[in-house]
C-alpha cells in the first residue's frame, strides 16, 4: 500500500496520463477559504504527489488514508489559496497521472443535478439500465457543480447482508464514463437513497446502517455530515448567491405514517433553523423524495403528512422565499409546483433517471405539474442561476445524448414573499 506520502507544490502544465494505479479520481468535492477536499482511489501506490506552482510543501497532515485489500482511499485537504484558477498535477509513484483545475465562483454559474445511476455489465444493460454514454456528456457541460441527488449506486443484496459496502463503490467508480464524470472540473456533492444507503425502501431500522455511513462518508467529500445531534449525512454549503441545503432521508426515516418522521427531530430543527438564518437568493433544498407531490406515489414525503405540512407552513410563516426543491427516485422526471394561497410558489424539480430503468407507467400529477415537462427517458437536469437585475433560474433537461428535451424559466419574483 502507500508507504509514504508527501504532496509536493509546484505549478506546470501537463497533459494528463493513465495509470493503472490510479483507479478512480481525483474528485473534487466541497470548496472553502480555507481547503479544497479532493477523493482519490488508487491501487497498490506508494507515493502519491502534488504539483502547483513550484513551490514545495509537505501536507502529510492534510491527507486521511483509509485502505481496503490492495485499494487505498485518499481524502487530501488542499489549501484553497494554492488552487484557484490553476492547473494541478497528480504523481502516483513518480508517475504524472491526471491534471484537474479549480474554477472560480462567479455570479452566474450552472450545476447538474441527477438520480438512479445503476450500474450493470454492459451485456446487461439493455434490460436494466441505460447507455452510460449520458455520465460522458455531462462530464463535458461547463456547469460548476454536480449535485448527485441518490441511488448513486445500487447495492446488491450480498452488500447489504454483509456490511460490505465499500467494494459495491469500488466497482462503480472503476466504470469508465462514471469516472469521466467524476474527475470533470466540478464540485461534487451527493446526497443518498435507499439503494446507495441499503435494502430497497429502507430506513432507521436498517441494522448496517452505521457501515452505509461509514463508506458513504469514504466516498463523498460533503462539507460535513450531520450534527452532534443527530447523525447522517445531511449539511448545507453556499456558492455565491445560492445555499443548498442537503437532506438526509434514510438514516433517522420512520415507516411512513400521519405522526411519522421522514426526517428525524433533530434534522428537521437543523433544518428550520438554517433555511430561516439563510441569506441566499435561492435556497436548494436537495432530498432523495419529492416534497410537494400531493398525492402518495412512490415514498414521496406526502406519506408523512403531519411533518411535510409542517415544513411547508414553517416556510410560509416565515417568509423564507426562494426556496426550490430538487428530488430524485421516481424514474421520470417533471416539475411540479406548490402555490401558497396568499404568496409565492414553491417549485420542485425531479430529475430521474440517469441509467437507472425507466418507470413508464408514471402517473401525472396534472394540476401540480409544469405544461409539458414528463420525461419518460434517461436524462439530467441543469440548473442556470442568473444573478442579473432580473434573478432568475433557467431549467434544462438533456437525454442521454445530450440534447435539450425541456427547458423552462423561472424568475426569482415567482418565489418571493
């Protein structure tokens, strides 16, 4: 395994290389003042290198080293102040193996959103699951961020007996154009969903579920996950005039029923309280489950009715405008939209899926949804944030090839108080 680690600084172009040590990664992940967290999986490495602008620092504090067999997962903690606007070059063993580059925030800026990734050997794909070909477009869009909104991958039933979750990752991430998306020059986020947290429709009885936390933890570079309160994965970040707010809905989620949480108490408190102190124009509020479907399809949050109006009447309380919600799971996708009786609408964008199969059979919510938006294909969404005079959003579904089957705009006055 890696013996020794020592990162190395100095700036030079190169052009990036394979390596058969360098199985997965690097992926970007949360950016802050003061780091950015990047993932990296390699395969019988025993140094590991990092080159900007030549000059030379060691940062063996700044890496976390988990191994598995012959694999070792590396999490390393940059200085931000090193990296924006350049070019960084990653050396396994003295070999230059990939070259990535951190984009700048600016006022207008995208990000991707999508659900369902399953993962089968190409012979099996025409039955199960869809072209992989869509992670290779998405990976070539300019968008900032890639928001990966559960059942990123799917366990199988051995995974979820034996607590080993890990090696259902590692299989994935070996996959080619998964990994083009996961190495693109994006800031990757992901929340999870019954598949990638256990058994299909599980929740907080799930006995394996500290191990699911575990390796998801391994797997992602959120900026944090969970609270002292409560565990699981749920957390908040900002980029420029947005917050997303990224929700657990799995590790604390409770048979579905009038007086049940989807949530958990400590989660939902967290939540009201960062979604009322956010100062943001817009407000993500990313959850495996739709929110504002009124009718009980599917594990929509409407099966949990007491804590799902609950929200909703907190939001009107307060005031709090902006606020869109960005769901996955169905195996369709549309938009749907809440209209508050004496204020601003209440938009949630499903996307769903990327390769996963597709639910043809989708019933229509016909008087929440947005004209013409039911995509019965394999697809994505991008979301454009205009911070213009006129703040707005502009949605845009592509399939898997990368054509435009959806757009719609939405402007900021729409969702206002």
């Amino acid at each position: 395994m890696i013996k020794s680690l020592t990162l190395t600084l100095s700036l030079f172009f190169a052009l990036t290389v394979s390596s058969q040590k360098l199985v997965s990664g690097p992926m970007l992940g949360h950016v802050n003042n003061d780091h950015s967290k990047y993932w990296l999986l390699l395969k019988n490495a025993n140094t590991l290198s990092v080159q900007i602008n030549g000059k030379s620092l060691i940062l063996d504090s700044l890496l976390t080293i988990n191994t598995y067999k012959k694999y070792a997962i590396v999490h390393a903690d940059i200085p931000s102040r090193h990296l924006v606007g350049d070019s960084i070059s990653w050396i396994v063993d003295d070999k230059l193996v990939f070259t990535s580059k951190i984009d700048k925030p600016r006022e207008e800026f995208s990000f991707l959103i999508g659900s369902c990734a399953l993962g089968v050997p190409r012979i099996f794909r025409p039955i199960y699951g869809g072209k992989e070909i869509i992670f290779k477009n998405m990976a070539s869009d300019d968008a900032n961020l890639m928001i990966w909104m559960g059942d990123n991958i799917y366990y199988r039933k051995r995974d979820n007996k034996s607590g080993k979750h890990i090696r259902r990752h590692i299989w994935r991430r070996k996959s080619k154009h998964y990994n083009t998306l996961l190495t693109s020059a994006k800031r990757h986020y992901a929340i999870w969903d019954d598949h990638d947290f256990g058994p299909n429709n599980s929740d907080l009885n799930y006995k394996l579920k500290s191990s699911s936390l575990k390796t998801h933890k391994l797997f992602w570079r959120n900026a944090y996950y969970g609270n002292e309160s409560q565990e699981g994965i749920f957390s908040s970040f900002q980029y420029e005039n947005a917050e997303f707010f990224l929700l657990d809905d799995r590790f604390n989620r409770d048979i579905p029923g009038t007086e049940n949480t989807l949530l958990g108490e400590h989660q939902i408190q967290w939540f009201k309280e960062t979604l009322k102190s956010s100062e943001a124009d817009f407000k993500f509020v990313v959850l495996g489950s739709q929110v504002i479907n009124e009718k009980n399809v599917h594990e929509c949050y409407n099966q949990y009715p007491k804590e799902r109006q609950d929200i909703l009447d907190f939001i009107e309380e307060h005031r709090i405008s902006g606020v869109v919600f960005l769901t996955g799971d169905m195996h369709y996708s549309e938009v749907l939209q809440y209209q508050y009786k004496n204020g601003p609408k209440l938009i949630d964008i499903t996307s769903s899926p990327m390769t996963s199969i597709i639910y043809k059979k989708a019933t229509i919510s016909a008087d929440q949804k947005v004209k013409g938006c039911h995509i019965l294909e394999h697809n994505y969404c991008k979301i454009s944030v205009n911070d213009t005079e006129r703040k707005s959003i502009t949605l845009q579904f592509f399939n898997k090839s990368g054509d435009i089957i959806f757009e719609h705009n939405i402007n900021l006055n729409e969702l206002t108080w």
